[in-house]
C-alpha cells in the first residue's frame, strides 16, 4: 500500500515569492545566536532552529524537575508514588495523541510499499569517465521495485565498450526482482555538455524522471516514499539535495542573491530548489528545458560547465509558482570529489544565480519551510 507523507514544516518561510529574508536582525558578539558569516561576506540570519532548541531544552528541564520534585515527595509512599507515575505517564500519552495532529504527525501503521503504483520511473544516471561507479549505480537501481528504465547520459568522446555494456545488462537482469525487467539504454551524446543531462528522451513510458548523479545512491525503501510524494504534487521537482538563496542587496534598481549550500539550510531552516542530482521530476521539463528555456542560459551552462541543476530549479519554478519538496532521507554519495569540493564553488553558484535571474528578468524561486518525512520510518523528527 502506498507510502504516507507526513509533512513537518521545519520553520516559518520569511515571505511568500521572495528569496528570504530582505532584512535580517545581526547578532553580535560572542552569544549563541551570532549571525553565520562567509568568506566572501555574506550573513544569514540568526538560527530560529537554535532558539527553538533552547525552548525545548528549557522546558524538558522543566519537566524533569517537576517529576523528581513530586516523586521525592512520595518516597515513604511507594504505592502512591507508583500510582502518580503511572498516571502521569497514561496522561502524557493521552495528551500526545490529541496534540500529534496538529504537530503533523500521522501514523498509518498498515501501510507499505507493496501496492502497485499507477507508474513507475525512469532513472537517469549522469556519469563521466566512472565506470565503477556507474556500475555500482545501475545495480543498484535495477534493484529497486518502481525502476521502469535505466538511462545512462554518456558524453565521453569515445562510446561505451561492448564489455561495459554487457555486464550491465547482465546486472539489471541478475538484480531486478521484477518479472517485467528494467529497460536499459546509454544515451549518447556527440559533446561533452551538462546540457547533456536534461535532453528529452524518446520512447520513455514513464511520466516520472529521477534524475540522478553515478556517485549517488538512494535507498530503494527512500526511493519509493520519494517517488510517492512526487505522485501527489507531479509538476514539483522532489528531491534529497535541499539549497537556498536569499537577497543580499539592491543598489541603484538591481537586485543581488546569495547561492547557500547546505549549512544555510540548516541554519535558517529555509530552502528554494532542490538540486537534480537526486530528485524526481516530470519528464515534460526535459522538453521544456532543451527546447522552450532562452537558449542563452543553456549556452551559459555550456560555458561555465556548471550550474545546469540551478537553471533546471529556476525553470521548474517559473513553471509551477510554487516551492520544490524536500524529502528527508539519507543518501549515500560514494564519489571521492565533484565540482562542489572546488574552491570557488559558491561564488560561482551565486554568479550563476543572479545572472540566470537576470535572464528571467525576475526571481522565481520560492522558498519554504516544508519537508516530506515517512512517519513509519521515524518516531522524532
């Protein structure tokens, strides 16, 4: 039976249609709530998610207290101090149960990941010159149940070797518990372009596209509960990988954004795309995105070599005027290095940002505070 999303908002997104906060309160210094500053300047806010967390730990303390104090006071009493602990007990399940809905919790414990989903999905593994990998990648997605076709985005000049390409069709066939197998193809690609990735696919039966890296691996169990979120909101971009932006500041008309990774997610509690290294999109945006997005940010990406997964955030957000979905999940990226661990990396994000926006001609990105939690599979948040 289908997987029940269960929707935790981690908190309040700072406005509607913005890209964050365009004022920010900057504590200073040496207090816990001091603002998060980059190299290159930019601060965040201070943390609501370490205020939140002193709360709590006040009010734990609090608790702690009032039961210790009530049952010191009942020490000579043993039945009576069993009694009061047992009713205290009883009381703060009773009032856990009529609280939990409105905190989001809702736990349907019947339901799995056995029913038939009205569709599957197609994976689509970016790779270049990792081979290793890619083979661990294709293995293990030909495991999961959902996995209608695999897809691999070759852009090396020379193509595939016939070895490489019979061993993987061996390992669907070997890992793939379904009756009906995974189709298999290398799309080939006559240039080495990141444009290479969101090509639309001919053929393809699925409506559902994961679009994923080869040094990525998603838990099949994680993989289904993702794809069923996706089902429920099919225009989104869902994914794993979570990032932010937020305004930085406007001199004479023009606006400028910081690109944050993830520490100014975890800090601000707030994101606006999801990177298509690990996420779940319509397959529509790879038509979109090759043939209708202006050819000058796809002629960006070609010169830059990076940050096609931001214009595809953008393009999904122009498309749909709402937020992507985050799906907390643990992910495993077995590649030693990627473009991220350059130096750099976020000044260039944060270039790319601004000039995609610009080419928009306004910022699209819609932040939020939301994210899909399987509450079978988590008892805290």
């Amino acid at each position: 039976m289908m997987a029940v999303a269960a929707f935790m908002g981690i908190r309040e997104a700072t406005s509607s249609g913005s890209a964050g906060p365009s004022a920010a309160v900057i504590a200073t210094g040496g207090s816990s709530d001091a603002a998060l500053t980059f190299d290159n300047g930019a601060a965040l806010p201070y943390s609501p998610a370490k205020l939140k967390a002193a709360a709590r730990g006040r009010a734990s303390s609090l608790l702690l207290r009032t039961t210790s104090s009530l049952l010191i006071r009942t020490r000579k009493l043993p039945k009576v101090r069993l009694l009061l602990s047992a009713g205290f007990f009883i009381a703060l399940l009773l009032i856990a149960r009529q609280v939990a809905p409105h905190m989001g919790w809702y736990h349907y414990p019947s339901l799995s990941y056995s029913t038939p989903s009205r569709d599957g999905y197609t994976v689509l593994i970016n790779t270049w010159k990792r081979n290793s990998l890619l083979k661990k990648a294709v293995a293990h997605y030909a495991s999961c149940p959902r996995t209608d076709a695999i897809h691999v985005v070759w852009s090396e000049d020379d193509p595939p070797p016939e070895n490489l390409k019979t061993y993987l069709r061996n390992i669907i066939l070997s890992r793939s518990k379904n009756l009906d197998k995974p189709f298999f193809q290398f799309d080939l690609n006559e240039e080495d372009n990141l444009n290479n990735r969101f090509k639309p696919i001919e053929g393809i039966k699925t409506d559902a596209i994961f679009s994923v890296d080869d040094d990525v691996l998603v838990p099949c169990s994680t993989l289904e509960f993702s794809f069923s979120v996706w089902q429920t909101a099919s225009d989104a971009m869902v994914g794993f990988v979570p990032r932010m932006h937020w305004l930085d500041e406007e001199k004479n008309g023009v606006i400028r954004y910081n690109y944050g990774g993830w520490w100014s997610v975890w800090w601000t509690g707030t994101y606006s795309m999801v990177l298509s290294k690990a996420s779940f999109f319509h397959r529509k945006y790879l038509d979109i995105y090759t043939h209708k997005m202006p050819s000058t940010i796809r002629d960006y990406v070609t010169m830059e070599r990076n940050c096609e997964d931001i214009a595809m955030s953008l393009l999904v957000a122009n498309f749909t005027r709402a937020p992507p979905i985050w799906v907390k999940g643990k992910i495993d990226e077995i590649g030693s290095f990627g473009i991220s661990s350059l130096g750099g990396h976020i000044e260039k994000r944060t270039k790319c940002l601004n000039d995609f926006i610009s080419l928009y001609g306004a910022d699209p990105l819609v932040p939020t505070s939301t994210k899909a939690v399987d509450a079978q599979e988590q008892w805290l948040w």
